[in-house]
C-alpha cells in the first residue's frame, strides 16, 4: 500500500463520490466507504495513512469511533473530519492532532488538510 492512502468515510453518496474522484485527482490512493462499521473493517485489513471521516455517519459507529478505532491501529495517524452538523462536538471529541472543516467544503480544503498531516505524500 502506498504511503498515501486514505481512507474516505461519507454516508452521502454525492460528498463521498466527488471527494473521492478529487483527491485521487491529487494523487492521492482512496479507499471510499459509507459507514462507520465499513470504516472500521477497512481499517482492520489495512490501517489507512490517513482518515478523512465525516461525523454523523447515520446507524453503527460514528466518526469519532472511527477515528478512535483507526489511531488504535496507527497512533499518530492524520485525521480530517468533515460534517455539516457536529462541529460544536470536535473540540471535546476530535483525536488530537485533528482537522475539522466543515461543510460544504472544496475539494482543496480537505486536500490541503491532509498534506499538512501527511508532509511526505506525494500528493
């Protein structure tokens, strides 16, 4: 697996395929799912070099317990949340380290985002 590869974690399907679509564009290596029970069992097969989760992520673990789950794989990994609805909960409930940028975003915001946390990629 490269050392770009992200993990992309939106229920809506629009976001997530058009995120997904942009950050590949970027160079980045996506792994796009739509839940947090997904999420987590993609983590358990390969931890990702990065996260990208939205928060409400509707039935099962919600982005937080995503983000949890996947620094207990891979301490130090670089996590960016994105949500239209839960941002007052970032502050007590993000990991350390984290982004948070709301929506609805750009594209380059998350991109950026990630670079910041991942200054090897070649992205």
């Amino acid at each position: 697996m490269s050392g770009n590869h992200i993990l992309l974690v939106d229920d809506d399907v629009i976001v997530n395929l058009n995120l997904h679509e942009f950050l590949q564009d970027c160079g980045f290596t996506v792994e796009a799912v739509y839940s947090g029970a997904a999420a987590i069992e993609a983590i358990k097969r390969e931890p990702p070099n990065a996260l990208v989760t939205d928060l409400d992520l509707g039935p099962g673990p919600d982005g937080f317990q995503v983000a949890r789950y996947a620094r207990a794989a891979r301490p130090g990994l670089p996590v960016v949340f994105i949500s239209g609805t839960m941002a007052g909960r970032f502050p007590l409930e993000g990991v350390f380290g984290s982004d948070f940028v709301a929506k609805p975003f750009r594209g380059l915001q998350i991109a950026e985002a990630l670079r910041r946390g991942m200054p090897a990629a070649t992205a």
